[in-house]
C-alpha cells in the first residue's frame, strides 16, 4: 500500500514538474511572438507611410512645378533671362 501513494505521488509530482516547464516554455514562445507582431507591426506602418508618398509624388510628377524643379536639378536648365548665382566661398 505504503509503494502504492509513494508512485502516486511521485507521478503527480513528475505531472506537475511537466507541466510548470510546458507552459514556461509556452510563455516564451507567445512573447516571442508578440514581439515579432509588434515589429511587423511597426514595419506595416512604415510601408503605408511611405506608399503614401510614393502616391503622392507620383501625383506631382505631371505638375509644372515638379517638372521645373527636375529640369533645375537634375538637367542643370534655366530660363533664358534667368540669371544663376552660385556660391563658391565655402
């Protein structure tokens, strides 16, 4: 009898150990997981920021002002009668 409630208890206990590190370990991955959603989270939002203005600017593209602004920069072009001051003292 006495070799009975000893294998009984040390079998609750063996459950009990199973258990407590079961959902420990568990524990860890959902935190784990909660972090990588929080950071894709993040990451989503930063792409809808940017798609955006990506939107816009591809709105703006056919306007006078960012074709001017191109030609400024990027093709070195001006008016005529415009006349270009550039600072060389720095």
């Amino acid at each position: 009898m006495k070799k009975r409630k000893i294998y009984k208890r040390l079998l609750i206990l063996l459950v009990l150990i199973y258990a407590i590190f079961t959902l420990a370990n568990q524990q860890k991955v959902l935190n784990e997981y909660s972090k990588t959603s929080k950071e894709l989270t993040n990451r989503i939002e930063d792409e809808e920021i940017y798609n955006k203005e990506l939107i816009a600017e591809k709105d703006n593209v056919n306007s006078e002002e960012f074709i001017e602004q191109m030609a400024r920069e990027k093709l070195d072009m001006y008016y005529p009668n415009e006349k270009v001051y550039l600072d060389k003292g720095m």
